[in-house]
C-alpha cells in the first residue's frame, strides 16, 4: 500500500490566504489561454455536451470573454451550420454574408434567415453582383409564394461603400443614412462583404468578447477519432471553427495519437485539443502528438459515472496538479473538465495549474442550453445528460440510422457499459448570471492568493489539505450560489 499515492479533489483542499496587495478585486485579470494560439479575457469553457453547447450557448459565452465547444453529436453539415451560426452572429465585417437569389421565393428566404439566425440577405447574381437587399420587415406579411425580386430593396436605393472602406467611415455614413445595413461592394459590383449595425452596436458593449482577427466570435468545435472525424473537421475548418476539440474519454491511447497525426496532417496550425486525461505521462504523450491543449479530466463530472462502472479515474484536483506540471514546461494550456460544482472550485483549479476550466452541468440549466425548461415537483428544471449514456447513444444511433438505429444500440449495449447518465438540474436563468457568479469568486480566490494575474497565480497559490469536519466547517454547500 505504500506504493499507492493520495490523490485529491477540489473539495478536499483549500486556498491558503496569503498577504495580499490587491485593493480591488477589480484589478485582477483572468485573462488566460484556452490553445497556444487562442487567448481568453474569462477562462470559462462551456462543454461539448449535446445537452450544453451549440450556437446560442457558445455565442453567450465568447460575448462573456470565453468559449465555447460545439458538441459532436450532430450530422457534419448540423453542427457546421452551428459553428456559421456563430462565427455569423456578429462581426465588424462579415467577408462572406449569406446571400439568395432574386428568383428564390419568400418561403426560401424565410428558411434561410431562420435557419442561419439573420435578419436580411443581400441579393445577388449568379456572378456575386448585388441587386439589392431582402430584410425581415420585407417578408413579414408577404405570400410564401412571392419572389425575392418583388419584396426587396433593389441596388439603385442602396446605400453602399467599397471593401475598404473603414468601421468609423462606416458607423458615419450608416449614422447619417440611418441604415441598418450596409453592403460593401467592389468596382465591378459584385458583393465583398456586409457591416449591420447590430454587429457594430455589439463591439462596443463587448470589449471583453472573444474574437478572432476579423472582428467575428470565436468558436470550438468537438470532433471524435473515428468514423467520419476527418470529413467532420474538414467540414468544422470551411465553416469557420478556431479550434478543434478531440475528443474521448480515454485520450492516452493509440486511436488518439494516429487522430492527431491525421488532423494535423489535413489541417496544418489549426488549434487541436486533445483528451480526456488524468496523468502526467498522458499529457506528455499528446504534447509531442501536437495537441495545442489539454484537457484533463477522468469521471469527474456530474454526469459521468466511470469511476463507478470502469473503476478508473484520478480525482481532479490531483490530475490538474499533476498533468500542468508538464503542460506548463512547454507552453501548453491545460482545461480542466469537470469537477466544477462552486465558484471556488474554479480558484483551485486555476491554483492548481490550470489555464481555462470546462462548464457542464452549472451551464446545462440555462436559458442558452439546448432543451425546455420542465417543472418537476414545482421546481424549474432542465434535462442534462452525459455523452456516454444510454439516452445519448439511443439519440445517436436512431439520427445515425432511423430504420436499424434501435435494434443496433440494443446490441452494442449489450457489449458496452453506459458511462454516463442522463439527469434533470436546477433551471438556473441567463448563462451569463452563471459565469458572472463564478468570474465574481475566481477574482476572490485569486485576491486571497495575493495574485493579478492567472500565471501569478499557478506562482503563488498555495493549499492544504482537509477533513471531513473541514468541508463541514465551510459551510452549507447546497447555498454557494447556485
């Protein structure tokens, strides 16, 4: 038994309160890195999770300063279409705006707007050349059999400028013209781009979102290791995707380095995440594979039972520990994915080495999940589920195969043990009340640190460790917040 280490999580550690100099919690900066190459003001992921993330949670989150990961479970062109969604949903310049035809009807343009989440198309020519612009006012109360050509706005009362022109340029001639949208136009008429002043009213109320070099949100996109993962990320790369997430529950295997190897060979320095893991070996192995991040965690979520089914795992507080000890030697970021039940749990982790923390359950309540808020036994609730359970697999093989999709997930659960479960949970209203709360305890934890900054922090935090009676002594956990 002396062999055996201890390991740890969240709940059986605490910060040490240390001197401090900060005045004002105001004054620490969460900013962190999510990949090599992507930074974040707000160190909250949400997780790729079917019952957590897709385009309105991931836009929710990147306005808030994080990011967020699209799920996988999706058909290829599904979930690209929730990544456009995003990288769609504001921009000081969209380069390439959804367009239709002016022979398409009124019911196409209605699909289109409501499916790409807009509310006007510019209207082009088979050569890109615009003829004028469709708005949702234009077919408010129009007949679905009406065509484009007789409801819309046509080229000679638009007011355009040219792809070079500049956002002040901009906000002036849109300010002065009281436009809501304008379409930028080359010397030869064809369409180069749109500004609308949705997107231009957002970058100022914003300045903490998490954008790309463009102006547009950023956004992660989950793929697998097997089946159709190649022709997925190639399809997440054309939609626009700033990072893909590879994701397994056993990253320290052979399927996940020849998946590297591959996607970094088809996708060149597009940012890759790589894991789950728990172990200071794993995360050495998927660094020389490539990965751009890590992200670390064996069972710890809520939703995860495979401790409980496979017996394997390694409590996070100890796999954050052990698995930045080497991630930090080379620069690479580590996410620690579940485990997160308070805002403090978020401060240990960072302390612990940690650059970002994933969000699952604590975001699966909110108005910005997927699902319907259900009312059970007078409490508002909302369904969340992990991504190894049976109503997960049962959803998946009856999208995948709607005649043989049930009698194929009969058989392979006979073969296979669920590792996951599917749960209601406290309905918890806007997300960004969520991430509030636990940016709002981050900066706490990191000011009793005597830490500004999160790489101060990984430097100065400290621990120790406590009992049974010490997690009493904390408090009544059922009133942290949530």
């Amino acid at each position: 038994m002396d062999g055996i280490p201890l390991a740890l999580t969240y709940d059986d550690v605490l910060l040490v309160p240390q001197f401090s100099a900060v005045r004002s919690r105001q004054e620490v900066d969460c900013a962190a890195a999510f990949t090599r190459q992507i930074s974040l003001k707000v160190p909250l992921v949400s997780a790729n999770m079917d019952s957590v993330t897709e385009a309105r949670m991931a836009v929710a989150v990147a306005e808030f300063g994080g990011i967020g990961v699209i799920h996988r479970f999706l058909p290829i062109q599904a979930q690209a279409a929730e990544v456009t969604r995003v990288k769609r949903y504001q921009s000081e310049i969209i380069e390439s705006p959804q367009t239709i035809s002016a022979h398409a009807t009124i019911a196409e343009a209605r699909q289109v707007m409501e499916r790409m989440g807009i509310g006007g198309l510019p209207v082009v020519d088979p050569n890109q050349r615009l003829l004028g612009l469709l708005t949702r006012r234009d077919v408010l109360l129009a007949d679905e059999s009406v065509l484009v050509s007789e409801r819309m706005t046509p080229r000679e009362r638009l007011v355009v400028a040219t792809p070079e022109v500049t956002i002040a340029e901009a906000r002036r001639l849109m300010s002065g013209h009281r436009l809501e949208k304008l379409p930028l136009v080359d010397a030869q008429g064809r369409l180069a781009g749109l500004i609308t002043a949705k997107d231009l009213s957002r970058d100022v109320s914003l300045g903490r979102a998490t954008r790309d070099d463009k102006g547009r949100l950023r956004v992660a996109a989950a793929v697998g290791v097997v089946g159709d993962y190649l022709e997925r990320a190639e399809a997440l790369r054309e939609a626009g995707v700033d990072a893909l997430v590879v994701d397994i529950a056993h990253g320290d295997s052979q399927a996940m380095l020849t998946a590297m190897g591959e996607l970094r060979e088809r996708l060149g320095d597009l940012s890759l995440v790589a894991g789950n893991i728990a172990t200071a070996e794993a995360a050495e192995r998927l660094i020389q594979a490539g990965a751009d991040a890590l992200k670390v965690g064996v069972g710890p979520g809520s939703m995860c039972i495979t401790r409980l089914v496979a017996g394997a795992g390694v409590p996070q507080f100890s796999a954050v520990l052990e698995c930045a000890q080497v991630a930090q030697r080379h620069g690479v970021p580590v996410i620690a994915d579940g485990g997160i039940r308070y805002a403090g749990d978020v401060a240990k982790a960072i302390g612990a080495g940690a650059s970002t923390v994933m969000l699952g359950n604590l975001l699966a309540g909110t108005d910005e999940s997927p699902g319907l808020v259900i009312l059970r036994h007078g409490q508002k609730m909302k369904v969340a589920r992990g991504m190894a359970s049976h109503e997960a697999g049962l959803d998946r093989a009856l999208r995948d195969d709607p005649a043989q999709g049930w009698a194929r997930w009969e058989a392979a659960e006979s073969d296979v043990a669920a590792e996951g479960i599917q749960a209601p949970v406290a309905y918890r209203g806007a997300a960004r009340e969520v991430l509030q709360h636990l940016l709002s305890g981050l900066r706490s934890g990191m000011s009793y640190s005597g830490a500004t900054s999160v790489p101060e922090m990984w430097r100065k935090a400290r621990f120790v460790r406590q009992t049974l009676a010490g997690i009493k002594e904390s408090g009544p956990h059922d009133v942290a917040g949530f």
